[in-house]
C-alpha cells in the first residue's frame, strides 16, 4: 500500500508541481510474460489518475489495476532526463551540475548499471536544447527525443526493483 502511495504522490507532484497542469503526460505499463515483453497502450495523466484515491484504490478496477502496473511515463517538455549507463560517472555529473549552478534536479537508481537525473527547468526546452544538455553531461542522447522512461517509485520492468530517489530536488 505505502508504495501505492508514493507512486500516486509522484505522479501528482509531476503533474501538478512540474508541469503546473499544461501537460498531460502519458503513462503505460512494460511487463514480461513467459518471457515476451508486454507493452500497454498509453493512457493521459488525466485518464487514469484522476479516479485514483491517494491510496492507488479505484472503484473502477480496470483503471486500479492499470495504475498498479503502471512503471513508465512520458519526458515532460521541461525536464531533460540524463540516462548515466555508468554508476561511477555520477559524482563527475554532480561536480558539473553545482559548477553549472542546476540545482532543480533528481537522482535515481533502479538499482541496476547506472543512474537517472532528471533536471527541471522554468521553460520548455526543444529536442536540439535537450540534446546539447545531454551531451554536455554525458547521458544517453536518445532521451532528447519523445520517449518514455521508467517511472520513479515504481519497479523497473527488466530488474524488476523499485526506482528510488537517492537525492531530492
């Protein structure tokens, strides 16, 4: 239940807190069954929080049990998002981000290779701004594109664990 919680409280704070109600970012669900990988469709913020208690219940158990499974969403078009493949490669990235003066920004593991950070902005940024940010700090470029990401506080659908918060904004 305590994890419903977190997840239903992250995802409000990104929509309310980070995009300020101006973008209704999408979400999905990723999954292995007898080995494949299972994608959802997309679905809106709006169409499947909304009707979600604080709690992750639901009358409607569809929508509950969509939101159970729910662990990838959409970049927001303020937000670039530094995939690091390479756990060592952090404590250079937060050196750089302090020199930079970023201080709005996340850290997070899924307990696998490497880490995610994601910096926020006051503004949208377009995908060459993006890319040059990601190149900059050396993270994955395919982020500066429309993709999706693993969804904090929620387990990751290769691992199986939980992404975590290792530093707050």
């Amino acid at each position: 239940m305590q994890d419903l919680i977190k997840k239903k409280s992250w995802v409000d704070k990104l929509y309310y807190l980070v995009g300020k109600q101006n973008f209704d970012f999408r979400l999905n669900c990723i999954f292995k069954k007898d080995g494949e990988v299972i994608s959802s469709k997309y679905q809106k913020y709006s169409e499947c929080i909304f009707p979600i208690d604080f709690d992750g219940s639901c009358e409607d158990k569809k929508i509950e049990w969509f939101f159970k499974g729910l662990n990838n969403r959409e970049i927001f078009p303020n937000e670039v998002q530094l995939d690091l493949e390479e756990a060592d490669k952090l404590k250079d990235v937060l050196k750089k981000l302090k020199k930079d003066k970023i201080k709005n920004f996340t850290i997070w593991t899924t307990h696998s290779r490497g880490n995610h950070i994601s910096i926020f902005f006051n503004k949208n940024l377009d995908s060459e701004e993006k890319l040059f940010i990601i190149k900059r700090y050396g993270g994955d470029t395919q982020k500066a594109g429309n993709t999706m990401i693993a969804l904090e506080h929620s387990p990751h659908w290769k691992s199986g664990k939980e992404k975590e918060e290792i530093n707050g904004i």
